[in-house]
C-alpha cells in the first residue's frame, strides 16, 4: 500500500512501487488533468507538485511519493497562487488546446509559492521543460505576470 496526500485529502492505495505517479493519478485514481505526453521527462504535461516542488508525475515511481503531499491541476485552486494564476491565464487567454495547460499552471505555481515577485526570466526558466506546440509562449508569459501583478495586487 502506498499512502500520500493528493490535493489535501489522505490516499492509500495498493499500486506496484515501481508505477509511475501519473499512471496511478489517471488510471487509479481519476485524476485526468496530468497529461501523460512523452513519458520520459521531457514535455512537463504530467507535472505535479511534490512537497510544494514541481515534478514530473512520469518520472515519479510510487515509492517516490509514500508520505508525501501531491498537487495536480485538480487542486490548484487551493493554492496560494491558485486563483491568481487562474485568473490570469485566463485574462490573456494563454492557452490555445490546453494540453499543456495542466503542466504550465503547475510549473507556475510551484515558481510562485516561493518567488512571488517574479520577473519574466524567472518565469522562463521556471518553464523550462514545459512544451506548447499552440501558442509560441508569449501569452502564457503575458498571463504569468498578470498573475504575479494580482498577487502583488492581494
């Protein structure tokens, strides 16, 4: 038995240590915001948060995540850059399919529980490794720092 929290709530369940936390999320568990794109690392779309930190839920076996608290999009919005990443990706319309969209809102919210007041290379490199083929990235840049400007804001 493997027992974690997901999204503030306590999970016990028998998976094989070596399943990656993204297959035990979305086969086991119904939680279909990770995408599972490249299964090796590279695309980010599995990302999760592990203990605050963001991860990515392919490369993390169960083993991994025994007594550890997990975030996925489901439960973004209790986070404290939850809303304000929400809402400003939204307002610039950042996403175009949003199959990427899970892992970026992720990434982002891993970067700004710790750095607020982030700046635009900052984002950057808290994005590097997430892939999106739509929107050349400029737009989820612009919602990004709409997001820090409403943190700022709160």
């Amino acid at each position: 038995m493997i027992r974690f929290t997901l999204n503030g709530t306590p999970v016990s369940i028998a998976a094989p240590p070596d399943r990656s936390l993204a297959t035990i999320l979305r086969e086991d568990l119904g939680q279909t915001g990770s995408k599972i794109g490249c299964a090796i690392g590279r695309c980010g779309a599995c990302m999760v948060l592990l203990d605050g930190q963001a991860m990515n839920g392919c490369l993390l076996m169960a083993w991994q995540v025994a007594g550890r608290q997990i975030t996925t999009i489901e439960g973004i919005a209790s986070h404290p850059a939850g809303a304000a990443l929400l809402r400003g990706l939204t307002e610039e319309n950042a996403f175009q399919c949003g199959y990427c969209a899970p892992g970026m809102v992720i990434a982002l919210a891993g970067l700004l529980a710790t750095t607020p007041a982030a700046d635009a290379e900052t984002i950057k490199a808290a994005l590097t490794g997430n892939l999106c083929r739509c929107t050349g990235y400029h737009s989820i840049l612009r919602g990004a720092l709409r997001a820090v400007a409403l943190l700022k804001d709160a």
